[in-house]
C-alpha cells in the first residue's frame, strides 16, 4: 500500500470515523457560536461538471436586475465553504431579501440561524435541502437526480430521521472513497483531520465528495476540486463509490411530508427528458429549477417550457459553494425574475412576504 506512513493507521481510522459518524448526527441544538468557525482545507476552481451539472455552452444569461431571490445555496454544513451566518450576511449584502439554505441531507444550518437568541436576519429565510435521489434505472449520465425541498418543517422528527438515514449512508461512503484512495496511492487522511478539526464536528453536517476533493487539492494530488472530481471521484473514475439512499419518488414524498415544496435542481435535460419529468410530476414533484445560475438561455427557456407545460413551480437559484467565488461574484451571474420568486412565496404559503418585498420595490 503505496504512501501511508502512519504509525497506528488502523487506530487514525476508528477516531476518525468517529468523528465523522459525530459530525453526522442530527442534533437540534444550535451550534455552540464561535466554536464552529475554521477554514479548513479548500481552494481550487468547483465546476461540477458532470451530467446535470454540465456547463452550458450557449449564450449566457444576463440579469436584467440584481436578483433578489437565491432558491439554492450550500453552506459549510455539508458542502459549502461559509459559514450560514456568513452566507446569510453576504446575500443580504448583495441585495437578496429572500434566501433559501439548501444544505444536502441537513437542516443544521437553518436550525441554527433561527435558534432562540439569535439576532433576527438580514433577510427572509426558506428553510430547505437537496437530496441526491437516486435513478438508477432512468438512463441518466451521474444516475442522479437532485431534488430541492424548500420551506420544509424543521422541526419534523420524521423527517430529520431520513435525513439522518441518509447522511448515515454519506459517511459509509466518504469512509469508502478515502480507503479507496489510500490504496490507489493518494491518502488524504491528514487533511481529512484537519477538516474535521475545524468543522466537522458542528452536529447534522453533511459529508461528500466536493470535501474530498478539497482534501485531494490540499494534499497536492489535484490541481483543483474540479480536477480532483474529473480524474478520481466522478463515477467511472477509480476512487468512485457508488451512492446509497433514497430515490426520487421517496425524496419528493419525504419532502411533501414535512411540508415542503420539492423541485427538480439543474435538470438541463428536462425537455428532452419531458415524460420523466412528467411523473415525476404525477407522484407530487411540484417545482422545476428553472433560473438556474449555470444554464444559458436557450437550456433556461426550454425548462420554463416544461415548466409551464406541467405546471410546476419555477425556481431559480445560484446552486453556491463558495469555491471559485465570492458570493457576490456568484450573484452577478444570477437571474432569478421578480414574479418567479413571488409565485414561489405564494406556493409556499407566504403570501405575506411576497407582499412586504412588492411594497418595498415600488
Ligand atoms: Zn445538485
Ligand atoms: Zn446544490
């Protein structure tokens, strides 16, 4: 076994696992403040460029005016590299009023920004999640396909235990991508540590490969997160490990459970993929992300049409990490229209802020 010089690796293992399976759990209690905050291992270009994620070659969208709405956003909760506090900040910053936290498999995050005592927020806050379902038998490139949930229930024990569930499945698999990576000559439990150190351990964080790929370009195996994904981690590729969990019709019906909207994230190939997406909609999808931040426009125009077509629920969002860029970066190639955010509000019952921001624009 190629590279790995520890001491006692069997024993690193068993505490980092620990911590992982630590990290992992769900824990209602707000994050002590102060003791969560690190920058842990990161840095490297983040283009997830795989299957639905691909990158639109057409021509680009140009906002017509700063957004005011971010339907999808990831923070150091799973695999973002803000804080949500800091998220939150630097969205009100750049002009939004109403954010949804979009965290993969945790509600950690948005437990967190509205625990008693903290001071109320700069903007409106969706509390959500995207679950990776998987379709294993539905002929898609990544064998995936994300759903959001937004405006789900925090407070929803049933399904805080699926999302236990799955992120129980998530450090199965980070623990297997690592090993696997220790025998193919590239071990990144050094950087692993120091994640963990500075963040894994906040309760209900959520483990995955953006991650390890950190942790591959800090080691110096990659030259960025994307490099790292392309060459080992994407499926194909020598370190990929298969995903375990829920599929899309028990994601879409755990999200409507606990009262949430689900929405199809960047599924660039909904038209061409119109009679999936068409029951999806018939077992209860009832949104589309439409006014995703890297689809061009002609992809953009062709989900609003499969949009209208089902009756879904536009969505839009800028799908931020915080990799490559700072969130106001990330802003200003984000469009999401007015009207697409307030039908949202609507369709969420919260006509009344959808009201508020209309008096606020006129
Ligand atoms: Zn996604
Ligand atoms: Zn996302």
């Amino acid at each position: 076994m190629p590279g790995y010089g520890r001491p006692n690796p069997d024993e690193e293992r068993r505490r980092r696992d620990q911590l992982l399976r630590k990290a992992a759990q769900g824990d209602q209690r707000p994050a002590a403040a102060g003791g969560v905050r690190g920058t842990g291992a990161d840095g490297g270009s983040f283009r997830y460029v795989s299957g639905s994620y691909r990158a639109s070659l057409g021509d680009p969208v140009v906002p017509a005016y700063p957004s005011r709405f971010d339907l999808h956003t990831h923070s150091r909760r799973s695999d973002g590299i803000l804080e949500p506090a800091d998220l939150v900040a630097q969205a009100a910053a750049a002009g939004v009023r109403v954010l949804a936290l979009t965290d993969h498999d945790t509600l950690a995050g948005a437990r967190e920004l509205c625990a008693p005592g903290v001071p109320p927020l700069p903007l409106e806050l969706i509390a959500g999640v995207e679950i990776n379902s998987l379709a294993r038998d539905m002929a898609l490139p990544d064998g995936e396909l994300h759903i959001l949930g937004l405006g789900v229930d925090t407070g929803d024990d049933l399904f805080e235990a699926t999302l236990q569930r799955q992120r129980d499945y998530r450090v199965t698999r980070f623990t297997r991508i690592t090993d696997r990576l220790r025998v193919l000559g590239y071990p990144v439990d050094e950087q692993v540590d120091q994640y963990l150190a500075s963040s894994g351990g906040v309760p209900g964080a959520s483990m995955g490969r953006p991650q390890i790929a950190r942790c591959l370009v800090a080691a110096g195996f990659a030259s960025s997160v994307e490099d790292a994904m392309q060459r080992l981690l994407i499926r194909g590729k020598p370190a990929f490990v298969p995903r375990e969990g829920l599929g899309p019709a028990e994601a879409i019906s755990a999200i409507r459970g606990a009262g949430g909207l689900p929405s199809l994230a960047h599924f660039s190939e909904a038209d061409a993929r119109f009679d999936l997406v068409k029951e999806l909609a018939a077992i209860g999808l009832g949104g589309i992300e439409v006014n995703y931040r890297h689809f061009d426009v002609q992809t953009t125009e062709s989900v609003k049409a499969v949009a209208r077509d089902l009756r879904l629920v536009p969505t839009g969002g800028s799908d931020y990490h915080g990799d490559t860029e700072t969130y106001a970066q990330a802003h200003s190639t984000l469009f999401v229209p007015d009207e697409v955010g307030m039908d949202l509000l609507s369709a969420l019952g919260r006509g009344r802020v959808a009201r508020s921001l209309e008096a606020s624009a006129s």
